[in-house]
C-alpha cells in the first residue's frame, strides 16, 4: 500500500482564512495607519483559520504567504446596510528555486456574533467620534466624496461622517471579511472558482446540499486527480459538474485566464505597447482596485511573450506590507491595489523608466522613446479582427440559454443528445430491450436467475442499463457552457497570433547560436563569460525597421535565457517553452521553406490547435468519483445559513490508501485504449497503414483521435454486439443440443432442445455473453453481473 501520489491530486490544500476571536480585534499595522479613519474603514489582522490537509510532502503549506495573498489589504467591517457582494481573486506562490504554487481566494461577508469582538468595535467607535468632537483644530472638516471620508482644511465646524460607517451595536447587524481558498499546483482558475462558488452557496443554502460539507471537500482534496498532459476532466461540485482540461506537451502551456477581459479593461494599442514594455524589461506597474483584475492583466502579459520567460522580479498582488519593493532598482512586474486614495496620493520613484497602467482608469503610460514592435501594424490589426468576430459571436448567442458544442460539431451534438434523451445509448437498444422483456424464454431464464441470486429481478437488468446510459451522460459534449467554449477559442487564437509573431521575427535565430567546444560542467562554470550567441550577425540580417527593438532585446535576460536553453539542450530534453518554439519553428519552415525571413504572414495554425481542444472538449477523458458519504463522519456538521462551519479536521486530515499501482493512472490508459478503437474505426487505408508502422516500430505511444461522426461510432459498436450476441446463441445452442433436451426454450430464432442441463451452467454460459455485451457495446461502461458458483 502507498499514498497518493503528487501526479495525481487536483489540489494540495483547502483553507479557511478569516478573523481569529482568540486574538480579538488587531489592527494591521503593515498595511499603515489609519486611526484617523472610522473604525469600519481600517483594516484588522487576518489569520489562517484552518487548512487541510495538515501537510504534504511535495508542498509545504506556507502559511504567511497564503494569509498575506488571501487578505492583502487585511480584514474588512461592514454593516448590513453596506454592499457585501462576494469577491473572488486568484494569487501566486513563488518560492526561493522559482517554482510557483497557486490559490484560488474567494472573500464574502460573515456576521460576527461573537460578543468580545462585537464590544471591541463598539469601543472604537466611540473612541474614534469622542476623537472628532473634541478636536481642537476648528479648521478640520470632514466631509463624504464618492462614498468615502475626507479629511481637509476648511473654516466650517461641521462634522459630517456617513452613516454606513458608523456602528451602532443597538440597531447594525457586524460583518466581516472571511476566505474560502484552495491551494493547486496547476493554474487552475476557473475550475477552483466554480468550487469556490458552490461551496459559499451551500453555506447560504445548506438545506439543499445531499452531503456533509466535509464530503465535497474531502473529494477534492483526495479524490479529484490532476488530468495527465493533453486529457479533459469532469468533477462534481456541490451543486453541478466542473470541467477542466490541460493542454499536451507539444501545445502552449496550460493558461486559464479570460483574454478576452485583457481586452475589455485596455485598448488594444496600450497592450501591444505594454507587451513591448515587457519584451525590454522595463518596470512596469500594475493599478486597480480589483484584485483580480491585477492578476488577470499580469498573467495575460506573461502569457504573450511566450515562448520566453519573464526573469525579474514578479509580485502580482503586492500586499499593503511590501509597497517598499517599488523602490527597488531592478526590473519589475508588480500589481498596486488601491482603495480609496487617488492616483495623486500615490507617491512613486522615478517614472521615468516606468510603465503604469492605470487599469480603471483603461491608460497605459510607456517609457520615453519606446521602441516599435516589428510588425506592430499588423499585429494589431489581426487583435482587432480577432475582437469583432468573438464580439459578433458573442451578440448572435446572447439569447441561447442551453449549452452547445463548437459550431462544427453541432449535428454531433443534436443527434447525440436525441439519443440520450430518448435513452438510447446505441441504435435500436432500448426497442430490443422491449422484446426481451416480452419473451417468454427470457423470462423462464429470469426466474432461474432469480432462484440463484445473479439478479434479483428482470427489472434491476434494466435498470442496469439506464445507470450505464446515465452513465454515458458523463461524456456529454456540452460538459462545458458556450461561454466557457468561446473563451477557449478566444485564448487559443489570441496566443497563436502573438507567438506567430516571434516565429516570423526569431525564424533563423538558431543559426546564430556559437555551439560551445566544451563539456556542460565546464561551459556552466564559464557561461557568463562566454558569448554564446553572435548578436552583431544576427543584427545585421535583420530589416532596418526591425533593429530599434532588437538591438535592445536582444540584450534582456530573457533573451539570454531562451539562448542558455538552447545550448542546454544539446545535453539534455529541451526546456519544454524551447521545444514548443522549436518544433512550431520547423512545421513553419516546412511550410513555407526559408522565405519566412524578413517576411511577415498571417497566423494559419488557429483552426489545428483549436482542433485539439474540441476534441478533448467532446470526448471527456475522465469522469471523477462523486461526494459521497465519510467513514468515521459520525456527526453532521451543523451549518447556521450564511456561517462557515468548524469542520471535522480529524475526517479531513485523513490521508487515503491506495493500492501499489495506481488506479487513476489505469483508468487514463483504459481511455488510451477506447481512443485508440476508435480512431481505427473510420481511418483510410494510408492513415490505418502508417499508424500501424509506428506502431510496430514502437515509436508511437497514442495515435490521435480522428475526426468521425457520433452515428459512425455508434453503428459499428452496436455490430460489435450483435456479432457477440449470435456467437453467444451460436455456442449456447451448441451444449444445450450436446445435452438432449426434453424441454424446448426458444433463443432467438428456431428451438433448442434441453435435457439435464443445469441451472448454474446455463446462467454461466449467459451471463458470460451478457457481460462481453455490456463490456464493448456500452463503450466501457461495464455493468457488473455477478456468475453463479457451481
């Protein structure tokens, strides 16, 4: 027996982070001071609560980091009367080797009913207007601007304050800031939101949930594997299924943030100026009043410049304690939140070398005498393209409210949900189920099935068939929402486009590499000193308009990175961005030969790759195990609606055993198998041929899944089965006649004669057939019928 292993779990912890009324009320004095302001406006220390598991041995739980990246700013106070709408934010996780964890935070209100914390407040109320009644300055003036409190000089007396934030503990209901986080090693968002969001509604409505919280949560935590490189999953939520899905080695990294918003919040002009700022390694700051947005503009620029690699300094959320990091002279990438203060109040080093963009405000500030990108024109023209057409997609489905498919695929979808709904899972079954069910012979070997124990009763085998159709329901190709699905075609395109840019500008890159005449040991010890990269021949190939910004990139760390990675290569498996450049880099030459130097031409790999998401899209390769009730939970958690409960740390800090040999990995090579069936079924002969010389060089591992219609696969496993259900009557037949019979059961067509046959061995011999259909005809899902034993 072993545990689970790293490979195979979606996500390492579960965490609670929130107010501790163990320690009271505490200022956070990291984030400044702020006495001067209502007590609902300052922000209070925030804790991690609870986390689960306790440990694990490939990610430490870093607990400063993640209570500093939940709360940022810190704790917030509020009344009833005041906006509580939910919030959700995602952070990174970077340690001291560069390796990256991520979180999911998801931050809503929760009434504070504990009486210390409740006095506290009260006390910094009255402390703080005692304060301003007595001021001896008469000139000071506190007024409302946008909802906020100003301080000024003025010559009026008046003391105006708003009355969402004061507390009055005889009339206000308190709230406070609380965080539901999960810790992934993938930069899973969307996913880990949806979770996120089901959880808080269970908390609102808990009343409607089937299981104990604790079982929703166990099941991700240790139940939900990671979906190897290139394959699709479906997990449960509380409420409704979540999709995931990882890209394949040979495609762009696995990026799960909406480029579609990058687009929204700026113009595209400011971003391609933004993406160059990035490419020459300029300071560039980040400033919104939304955490999210921060991040999701941070990490859309990091995804651009693939395939090279941001190498500076990366705080995407800089929480309120480490604003002294904007004074560092190095190249940075940092994102400011900001509350209530305006830009003026912001107060920066040299701007000069500095790119602020102002995300609310939709501006973007560039160095002095940036440099154009090459081919900026036409960059941002095909961006601008890109936006009208989802736009204009976007418009014609406004009004759809049932989930679709790719347009391509929609008759597989229609035609594949009419059998569904009809409770078909493969031509004509249910029909033939119906004769069975009227067959007296069926019925006669019903009962004898029914005296031996192999199933209960006609209609539990039934049943077993609609559970397998149910089942089949898993694979439905609308596992993910339009929105979802355009979303997926918005990032792939957008990301195309900029990398075939690079292509075109790095195209002949690698014949200006100075090979090294060492060892690695030694050129790693010498590597600084050494010139490994001729950047005047390079410079001198290159179209005039092009140099301003070469000259300057070619000088980055970044760039610099990307060339080390390309020596290194000759000793070791390439960097997986350089192989990703590289193998795209020969499909381009090969394509359109060496003429692609100095030349530019539009992107023409959108529709391959968008190829591969539908189809990891359609057919899901996995189906996770459902929630589902908790050995050792021997008391529900009782949940007050609208109040996270204590959980059960014993249940959730149970590790799980797994047999040696993982069952998660055998089930993602089940479905190799099924995709490999099925990829023969509708190949032509040069395609079956060619698959079938890799195969015996052992040079292919998986063939890929070819483009073939729903009613082509279904028709030919439902021949699949009638051949297996004549070569089950056929052999029956056979040893009933062997017996000479004296009682005649008629077996599909013409009669068999029966004599001294045994109930158990002609229930054998059935159930043998019946499970050879189930196991083939119902595409995997094989319904276990239990053998009589002699």
């Amino acid at each position: 027996m072993t545990f689970q292993s790293q490979s195979t779990r979606f996500a390492d912890y579960f965490v609670v982070c929130g107010l501790d009324v163990k320690s009271g009320l505490e200022p956070d004095q990291l984030s400044g001071e702020h006495l001067q302001c209502p007590p609902l406006d300052r922000p209070f220390k925030s804790k991690v609560l609870d986390h689960y598991p306790e440990s694990v041995p490939w990610n430490a739980f870093d607990k400063v980091a993640v209570g500093m990246l939940s709360f940022p700013r810190g704790l917030s106070f509020c009344i009833q009367k005041a906006d509580r709408q939910p919030d959700f934010h995602s952070f990174i996780i970077t340690r001291e080797d560069g390796t990256r964890t991520y979180g999911s935070a998801f931050i809503y209100y929760e009434e504070v009913t504990d009486d210390k914390i409740l006095a506290a407040m009260q006390t910094l109320q009255h402390m703080f207007l005692a304060e301003v009644e007595t001021d001896v300055s008469d000139t000071l003036h506190i007024e409302q601007v946008g909802g906020n409190l100003r301080f000024s000089p003025g010559t009026t007396k008046k003391r105006t304050i708003d009355n969402l934030k004061i507390y009055k503990s005889n009339k206000d209901r308190l709230y406070v800031t609380k965080c539901l986080c999960l810790i992934t090693q993938q930069p899973f968002v969307q996913p880990t939101q949806q979770f996120l969001q089901q959880l808080h509604s269970a908390v609102l409505n808990p009343t409607e949930i089937e299981f104990s919280l604790e079982s929703y949560i166990y099941n991700v935590l240790y139940e939900v594997p990671l979906p190897p490189p290139g394959r699709s999953m479906k997990f449960y939520g509380i409420k409704s299924p979540i999709f995931c899905q990882r890209p394949s080695v040979s495609e762009l990294p696995l990026f799960d943030f909406c480029l579609s918003q990058l687009f929204d919040y700026l113009d595209i002009r400011d971003i391609v100026q933004l993406f160059t700022t990035l490419l020459l390694e300029h300071q560039v700051l980040l400033y919104s009043s939304d955490y999210q947005k921060l991040m999701l503009v941070a990490e859309c620029m990091m995804t651009l410049i693939f395939p090279y690699q941001w190498q500076h300094v990366y705080v995407p959320i800089l929480p309120a304690s480490l604003t002294h990091f904007l004074d560092a002279p190095v190249p940075f990438v940092m994102g400011l939140h900001h509350g209530k203060e305006s830009r003026s109040e912001l107060q920066l080093p040299s701007e000069a070398n500095m790119c602020f963009v102002d995300i609310d405000a939709r501006t973007v500030e560039v160095p002095e005498d940036l440099p154009n990108f090459p081919h900026s024109q036409e960059l941002i023209g095909e961006l601008i393209k890109v936006k009208n057409k989802f736009r204009h997609a976007n418009e014609k489905s406004v009004n759809i409210t049932t989930r679709k498919s790719f347009s391509t695929l929609d008759n597989f979808d229609s035609s594949l949900k009419d059998s569904r709904l009809s409770n078909q899972s493969c031509p004509d079954l249910q029909n033939k189920l119906d004769i069975l069910h009227k067959s007296e012979a069926f019925n006669k070997i019903s009962e004898i099935a029914k005296k031996t124990g192999v199933w209960n009763t006609i209609d539990e085998f039934s049943d077993k068939t609609k559970d397998v159709s149910t089942q089949n329901d898993d694979n439905d190709p609308s596992s993910m929402s339009e929105q979802e699905i355009t979303q997926l075609n918005y990032n792939n395109t957008v990301r195309e486009i900029f990398l075939n840019h690079f292509l075109h500008i790095f195209s002949s890159y690698d014949t200006f590499v100075i090979p090294p005449n060492q060892d690695m040991e030694s050129w790693l010890t010498n590597r600084e000193s050494m010139q490994n990269f001729d950047k005047a021949s390079f410079l001198s190939d290159q179209p005039e308009a092009y140099l301003p910004f070469l000259s300057y990139f070619t000088e980055t760390q970044m760039f610099a990175t990307f060339i080390d990675n390309k020596i290194l290569s000759l000793w070791e498996d390439p960097e997986p961005s350089l192989r990703i450049f590289d193998g795209r880099l020969k499909l381009l030459k090969e394509q359109v030969g060496e003429h692609v130097r100095h030349t530019y031409a539009p992107c023409n790999t959108i529709e391959d790759t968008e190829n591969l998401l539908k189809k990891r899209v359609i057919y899901v390769d996995h189906v996770s195990p459902k929630p589902h009730t908790l050995e050792g939970l021997t008391v529900s958690t009782t949940i007050e609606p609208g109040n996270f409960p204590q959980l059960n740390e014993k249940v959730l800090n149970t590790e799980p055993v797994f047999k040696a040999k993982s069952r998660e990995g055998a089930k993602w090579r089940k479905r190799d198998r099924q995709l490999q069936h099925s990829e023969h079924l509708k190949m032509n002969p040069e395609q079956r041929e060619k698959y079938l010389q890799e195969a015996r060089s052992k040079s292919m591992r998986q063939p890929k899944l070819s483009d073939m219609s729903a009613s082509a696969m279904i028709q030919t496993n439902w021949k699949f089965v009638e051949t297996l259900l004549q070569e089950g009557k056929t052999k029956t037949k056979r040893m009933l006649v062997d017996k000479m019979g004296h009682e005649a059961i008629e077996l599909g067509h013409g009669e068999v004669n029966i004599t001294g046959v045994e109930e158990n061995t002609l229930i054998a011999s059935l159930c043998d057939m019946l499970e050879r259909i189930w196991s083939h005809g119902l595409q995997s899902k094989k319904v276990k019928i239990l053998k009589c034993k002699s």
